[in-house]
C-alpha cells in the first residue's frame, strides 16, 4: 500500500507544476494570437483611413474632434468585462493621433502656463504621446501658429474670470474673417483624473469648423453695453432658449464694450435662430465654437 501511495504521489506533485506551466504557454499562445489578430485588424482599419483620406477634397484638414468624441462614446456603451474602461480612451486617443497623421500634416501647439507642464501633458494625453508638438508662454503666439497653417490645433487654458487681458485670447477670436479660428474641443476629454495627472482645463482652437459629436457646449461671444450685469445676461440668454452653463464677463479698463463669453448646452451653428433673439448686444453675437462633453465618472 505505501508504495502505491507514494507512487500516487511522485504520479501528481511533479504534475502540477507542469500543468500551470502548460496552461500558462497555452494561455500565452493564445494572446499572441490575439496579438495578431489585433494587429490584423489595425492595419486593416488604417487601410479605409487611407481610403478616407483618397475621399477628402483638396485643402481638408484631417481632424474631426466631434467624430473621434463619439467613436470613444460609441465602444464605452458597448464595453463590458474586466478591461478598465480608461483603455479605450488611451488606445483610441493614440490611434487618432496616428491617423490623423496619416493623413496630413499634424502638429499641436501648446500655451503652457501652467505648473510642471501641465498643458503639455494634457495636449499629449489627447493628441498623443509622440505627435510633433511645440510649446508657446503665450496664447496669441499659439493662435498664430493655427492661423498660419503651421500647426494643426493649439491648446489654450479655459478662460476664466479673473485674468489679465493679455491671456483672454478668446476675444480675438470674435470674429468672422478668414482664417476663422474655432473652438473645437475641450480636454481632458476623459474627465476623471488619476494621482499626478494633469489637473488644468484647457479648449483647442483649430482653423476648421466646429465637429458635431451630438452630445456637445458652445461657447458664444458677445458684446454688450460697459453697464451690462451677470443677472441680466443670464436672463437674457434664457429668454432667447439658451441653456446656460456658464459665463464670463469683462469690462476691461479702456474698453468701449464689455465682453461675454457664454457656455451653452448643445451644439449651435452660425445661424441658429437664437443668437438673434439674444437682447442688449451690440454687434451680432459670434459662435466661438463647440466642444465635446467629456467623460466624467458617471458617463466614463
Ligand atoms: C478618418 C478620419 O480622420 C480622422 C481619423 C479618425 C479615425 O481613425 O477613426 C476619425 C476622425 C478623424 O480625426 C475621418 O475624417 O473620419
């Protein structure tokens, strides 16, 4: 009988081991399979990029902010399983960036004002980690590069009430001479932020038009009386079938006017019915632009 047992044994403790390293070269085969496959279906998906790009009129410039909002919406709503939904936002994020690049130039400016780099890390956790980037201390030197073809897009921090007119780049912007500068994002797009990353808020401008993504702000300029106040403004907006989110309002010293700039919901396009029923403005308001809403930790 102990023979036997101990011949049971020497039969299953060797065994063990070489069971999980079985499984473990088997379970390493098949994700090199899948490797291939995902691979297979990358190059694949890079061809119809490339038959896109063929589709594009002379002059169009490869960047659609809205669509690449709703790709990421669309593969969260049908993700399921243990992957961390943030994958899908890095991995498409990167594969945008490569092609967009495929498809023209593609460069990013960036106004870094902020501590440790900060926009420069938000530009790169969106446009990706090695797309050619060169980095501005002002937001008109940023701008200019858009406005001269030189780059693609350029991140600028999100306006805010109390600074200094030299950084309110978005007043230089309402306008509606070519090139005409848009809004067209808002990062970061994934809204949740991990330990040690960026934590500034920042919209991209691009020489192209806003890019619907059907879950979208605008932002609108106007100019108003020196006399005009935040109720009144609000008010305003709201009788002409705004949803306001948010508003800043200038009165800069030596200004004739006062200058607004309003977040609403939804996407508005140059001849939305509203703008004209905006009360108390002096000139037409301008549409800034529109940005996709990021994903927070409810919808992300
Ligand atoms: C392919 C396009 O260009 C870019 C690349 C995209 C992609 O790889 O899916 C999506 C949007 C664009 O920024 C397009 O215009 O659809």
């Amino acid at each position: 009988m102990s023979s036997t047992h101990s011949a049971a044994e020497t039969d299953q403790t060797p065994q063990a081991p070489n069971d999980a390293t079985a499984q473990l070269a088997a379970l390493r085969l098949e994700l090199d399979r899948l490797d291939d496959a995902i691979h297979d279906l990358l190059m694949q998906r890079a061809d119809v990029v490339v038959r896109v790009a063929a589709l594009g009129a002379k002059g169009r410039v490869a960047f659609r902010p809205g669509r690449e909002a709703e790709i990421i919406r669309r593969l969260l709503r049908r993700h399921a399983g243990p992957l961390p939904r943030r994958l899908l936002s890095r991995l498409w994020r990167e594969l945008f960036a490569a092609t967009t690049s495929m498809q023209g130039p593609y460069v990013i400016t960036v106004c870094e004002t902020g501590a440790g780099n900060e926009f420069v890390q938000c530009a790169r956790e969106h446009f990706g980690a090695l797309t050619p980037l060169r980095v501005h201390h002002s937001p008109a030197q940023a701008i200019a590069e858009v406005s001269a073809g030189s780059a693609t897009a350029a991140v600028l921090p999100m306006p805010a009430d109390e600074e200094v007119p030299a950084t309110a780049w978005w007043i230089a912007l309402l306008h509606r001479d070519e090139p005409r500068i848009h809004v067209v994002a808002r990062l970061p797009f994934w809204a949740p932020r991990s330990e040690g990353a960026p934590q500034v808020q920042a919209l991209v401008v691009a020489a192209v038009a806003p890019d619907p993504s059907a879950q979208d702000r605008s932002l609108v300029g106007l100019e108003l009386p020196l006399d005009m106040s935040r109720a009144r403004l609000s008010a305003g907006l709201a009788a002409a079938g705004f949803t306001q989110s948010a508003a800043i309002l200038r009165r800069d010293a030596g200004a004739q006017m006062a200058h607004a700039l309003v977040e609403v919901d939804g996407y508005v396009a140059d001849g939305d019915g509203r703008l004209a029923a905006i009360p108390d403005v002096l000139r037409p308001p301008v549409v800034l632009g529109a940005y996709a809403v990021p994903l927070d930790g409810d919808n992300a």
